[in-house]
C-alpha cells in the first residue's frame, strides 16, 4: 500500500512539474515578445492576450498526457497481464480525464480566439460560430475537439471493456487529433508551403509522443521493476526517433521563417527578433534534453533492466521539466513577429 501511495505521489509530481514548466515558459515568451500597442489600433485586453497562451499550452499538456497514455499499453506489452493490468487500468482511467480537459481546452481557445479577432465586440455564439466557419485555425481547433472527445469514448469503452479496446486505434486517433494544430501558427509565405506544413505535423506529433511516453512510463511503472525494466527499453527507441524528427523539423521549420524574412538576413533575424530568441530557446532545450536523455541511457537503463534502485524519477522530473519549457517557448513561437 505505501508503494502504490508513493508511486500516485510521483504521478503527481511529475505531471505537476510538466505543467507548471509549461507555463512558465509561456510566461518567459510573453515577456519576450512583448511590445508597445501601435496607436489607433485596437488590442484585446490582458485576458485574452495572456489567457490564450496559457490555455493553449493547457491544451498541449492535455494532448501530450492523452497521447502518452495511449501508447502505453503498446509500450507495456500484453505478455504479463497480472502485472500489466492494474497499471493499464489506471491509465485508461486518467486518458479519460485528460482527453475531457484536451476538450474543454480546445473549446476554450475558439473563444479566447474569437475575442482576439474582435477585441472591441461582444464574442457570442453567433460570433464563434462565424470564426469556426470562416477562420482555418477555428475549424482546425473545432477538429481537435471533437477528436479529443472522439479519444474520451474510446477510453470510456476502454475502461469498461478492458485491452479489447485496441491501444492502437486509441493512439491513432489521439495522434491524429494533433495532425490541425500547425495550422493556427505561423503560414509561411515560401513557396513549399506543403512541406512546411508536413514537417510541423511531424513535429508536434513526435514532441507529443516523446514528452507523453516518457512521462506515463515513469510515472505509472515507477513502482513496478519488471514492468519498467520491460518498457523502458522500448520507450528509449521511440524516444531516438522522435528526438531525431522533433530536432530535423524544428531546426527546418525556424530557419525557413526566418531565410524568407526580405527585410533581415537569417543571422540577423536569429539574434534581432524575438522569433530567434525564442528559436535558440528551444534549441537551447534541445540540447539539454539530449544530454538528459543520453545519462538516462547509459547511464541509468542498465540498472534499471536489473531491478536495480536507481534516482530515474528526479532525472526524468528535470527531463520533463526542461520538455515543458519547450512546449511553452512554442506556444509563444507561432505568436511571435518573424521580422
């Protein structure tokens, strides 16, 4: 009983210390973009100019935890059952509880988005209606929710049905929920637009997958030696991939807006603009996170395939801390002036 105690603890912790990074990277990239209002020009009030930042990387955090909880059971195996099964019990638990909050997050955002495009006019119904018809970040967020609910079935028949649920179908739909949210950022005006736009998908898909594996395999197997020696494995091979594709789109996505910038060479606008900043942020996340990831490794995973106590959970808690800062530094990203 006090294992299971500490092991809820830890899940707590974990996901605390990944949202509160989150936001406290939104809020470095707000003091990083911030700028005098242009004179004669309307602008939303503090509400929907710090309000929509925060509830998107919610909305992020939300996905992320919906996502890696998914993958678990793919992670896991279905070869030891009796060990398996309570922990995948609790997490198709809290996938339902996390895909609500993608939801209601989503939801949120068309709003706070909608009072952003008129900040001088009342945001009715009529008025969200309208912005989800007409504006493709409406529709793109409107996909998002109804996928999210979409994943909330899912769960719930999960819950009541057990791993009969294919985890793969779980995973799929909840990866493709993502696949819209590039659209709300920034549009490049290159002429491959396509490509860039394939390659954000790549992006926040893996990121996703990445930062939701890693944090519901520690937080759930933290107290089950063999469940973790048996998945952890499988989760560092994910986490190459992902590492590799998070790291290629990223460095591609940032340089192409700032190479089509006519008005600053690339260097300039690396160094001059709160773009680049916020680029050489994540890059600077990057680079940490490799390290990180390449002492949990070597480092740490052999003692871990042991069953040897190992300090995997303070590790991983600055892992995902750092994987926090990230996702909020990007949430400021698609907001921030190229030029």
């Amino acid at each position: 009983m006090t294992e299971t105690r500490t092991t809820a603890r830890h899940r707590y912790h974990l996901a605390t210390v990944l949202v509160a990074s989150s936001l406290v990277g939104v809020l470095i990239g707000l003091a990083i973009i911030a700028t005098e209002p242009i004179p004669g020009l309307p602008t939303p009030d503090a509400v929907v100019r710090v309000g929509l930042p925060v509830v998107r990387v919610l909305l992020d955090m939300a996905a992320v935890v919906t996502v890696g909880l998914c993958l678990l059971p793919l992670l896991v195996g279905f070869e030891r059952p009796v060990l398996s099964e309570p922990v995948l019990s609790v997490a198709r638990r809290v996938a339902m509880a996390s895909s609500l909050v993608w939801v209601a997050t989503a939801l949120v955002a068309i709003v706070l988005q909608t009072a952003e495009l008129r900040p001088e006019q009342d945001v009715s119904l009529g008025a969200v209606g309208e912005y989800i018809g007409t504006v493709g970040a409406g529709r793109a967020l409107m996909f998002v929710a109804v996928f999210a609910l979409l994943t909330f079935v899912l769960s719930l028949v999960a819950v009541r049905v057990g791993e009969n649920m294919p985890a793969e179908l779980r995973a799929a739909v909840a990866l493709f929920a993502l696949l819209p949210l590039p659209v709300t950022g920034h549009a490049t005006n290159w002429r491959w637009h396509d490509f860039t736009m394939i390659s954000m998908e790549l992006h926040v898909m893996s990121a996703a997958a990445w930062t939701g594996g890693l944090g519901a395999v520690v937080a759930l197997l933290a107290a089950n030696r063999t469940l973790l020696g048996y998945a952890l494995p499988r989760f560092s091979k994910l986490a190459t991939i992902c590492f590799i594709v998070v790291t290629a789109t990223g460095l591609f996505n940032g340089l192409i807006e700032l190479g089509v910038n006519p008005t600053r060479t690339l260097w300039a606008g690396l160094f001059e603009t709160s773009y680049g900043i916020l680029v050489l942020l994540k890059i600077a996340c990057l680079v940490g996170l490799a390290g990180l990831g390449a002492h949990i490794r070597w480092r740490l995973m052999p003692a871990v395939i042991a069953h040897k106590r190992t300090a995997m959970l303070g590790w991983v808690a600055v892992e995902l801390a750092v994987m926090g800062l990230a996702f909020g530094f990007a949430v400021i990203l698609t907001r921030a002036p190229v030029s």
